[in-house]
C-alpha cells in the first residue's frame, strides 16, 4: 500500500495523529501521549491504536509503547532506530547496547549483525521487536562497566565503550571469525593508536573472565604497548591456575600469562 492510498484510508482522527506525530518527529509514542494529545477515552484510543497497528504506522514495543512509522518511511520497522528499543526496558539505565552491535559501530568490522545484543543486570529475553532481533542477556554487576552514553533522536542510550568493546570482542569472539581475528583487531588498534590502551588495560584488569584477560594479556604482549603498562594485568593473573586454550595441554608454559602457548595457538 503506498502513501497516498494508506493517506485515503485513514479516518479523520487517524490523519490527525498522523500528522501530528510526523511533524512533531516523534519516534516512540506512548498510550498516554496519545490519550492526552488527542483527548482520548482509553477504549477509543485502543480501537484507533489497532487500526494504525494494522497499517503498520504504530508498531509495538511492548504493551502500551509504540515506535512510530511515518507513511514516508516505507516497509515496517524501516523508521526504527534500534538503539532506541533498550531504553525503554530498562528506565533504571542498567544496560548497555554491546558485543557484536558494536563492532560496526567502532570499526571492528564492516559486517552488520543482524541481533542486537542488549546487556543487562535483571533481564534474560530473546524478542523480535519492530521487525528486529534483541537478544538482552544478564550479566553479573561486576562486568557492568566501561560504558558511556550517547544521544540518539534526544534520547540518551548507554552503550559500550571503544576500549570495553574491544575486552568484549576477545571474550565474545564468533561473530568476527574467532579469537585470532579477534586478536588481530585488537593488535591493529593499539599499534595504530586508536584506542586509549591505559584504559583498555584498566578494562581487562576489571574482566572476571580469567581466561579473557590471559588472552589480552597475551596478545598484548605482541603489540608496541610498553611493557610497564601491563603490569595491572600481569597482577591480576599471577595467582591463577596454569590453563590450556585448546583440548591438549602440551607446550611451552608461558610464566607471565600462566598460559599452554601451543595449546593456546591451536
């Protein structure tokens, strides 16, 4: 259905809160705001949210919210900005928009994923929302950190930073091709200068992930870094086990990172 004949299919009130919110440039919209824009009674308001639902105009984010689709816009879901989906489940701010959402974003990668990792400290859901895949994942509080806000159509969004991106992109490797992908990312953005690598190192000091922060150390190690810079890190290893990357646990103990290095190359 194009513009001009979903236009001709709308009622009078229908046409109003269209133009209305399209002039306004709103993105999301809630039941209240409608019901105090437009002076609705909550079950008239009900009625006219299934008829624009059915046009795909307004589009569910969860009951009572929705993201608003202006008829220029196109196919469902094609004014939505996922990043502005987040927000909304959790107005305590006790999430950040990361893993493979990101690695575009910092230029880790030109591939585009296709789920929107969301993590979080109270929820686990896998949800299709405005026609986009969220997986939001629960983590524990210690490994929330490293985040910063940024502004999104004026809604404040909390997502991961370059350098907490770059710990999670060794810890949460697959989508780039595995670890030694991961690794040369990594190595190109400390060789290069494109990350602050002080506070990446603070980063993977912070990681519980014991085996993560082995693998960074030991990447690390690979890169121009100073090698004074590494001694948080060092620290935070010295205590550990001795582990092996792969199956085997034959090869060359390294001391520093407590690690099998041939098994750790497999």
């Amino acid at each position: 259905m194009n513009q001009k004949s979903t236009y001709k299919s709308l009622g009078p009130i229908e046409t109003k809160i269209v133009s209305r919110l399209s002039y306004e440039k709103k993105h999301i919209v809630r039941a209240k705001e409608l019901d105090d824009l437009f002076d609705l009674l909550p079950e008239d308001r009900k009625q006219i949210v299934f008829r624009l639902k059915k046009k795909n105009i307004l589009l569910t984010i969860k009951p009572g919210i929705y993201a608003f689709s202006p008829l220029e816009t196109g196919p469902q879901g094609t004014g939505v900005n996922e990043f502005l989906i987040p927000p909304i489940f959790f107005p305590k701010k006790n999430y950040y928009i990361g893993y493979s959402t990101m690695y575009n974003y910092y230029g880790f990668t030109e591939q585009l994923f296709q789920t929107v990792y969301v993590l979080n400290t109270t929820k686990y859901m896998e949800k299709i929302i405005c026609g986009l895949s969220y997986k939001f994942i629960k983590i524990s509080e210690n490994r929330f950190y490293g985040i910063e806000k940024i502004t999104v159509k004026d809604e404040e969004v909390n997502i991961s930073s370059k350098e907490r991106t770059l710990v999670d992109l060794i810890y949460f490797n697959k989508p780039v091709g595995g670890v030694k992908k991961a690794s040369n990312i990594l190595k190109e953005f400390v060789n290069q200068n494109k990350c602050d690598t002080v506070k990446l190192i603070k980063y993977a000091v912070k990681f519980p992930i014991i085996k993560t922060r082995k693998q960074i150390g030991l990447i690390l190690d690979e890169t121009k870094i100073e090698k004074k810079l590494l001694i948080p890190l060092v620290k935070s290893v010295e205590k550990t086990s001795i582990i092996a990357f792969g199956k085997s646990r034959k090869g060359t103990i390294n001391k520093k990172w407590r690690v099998i290095i041939n098994a750790a190359q497999e």
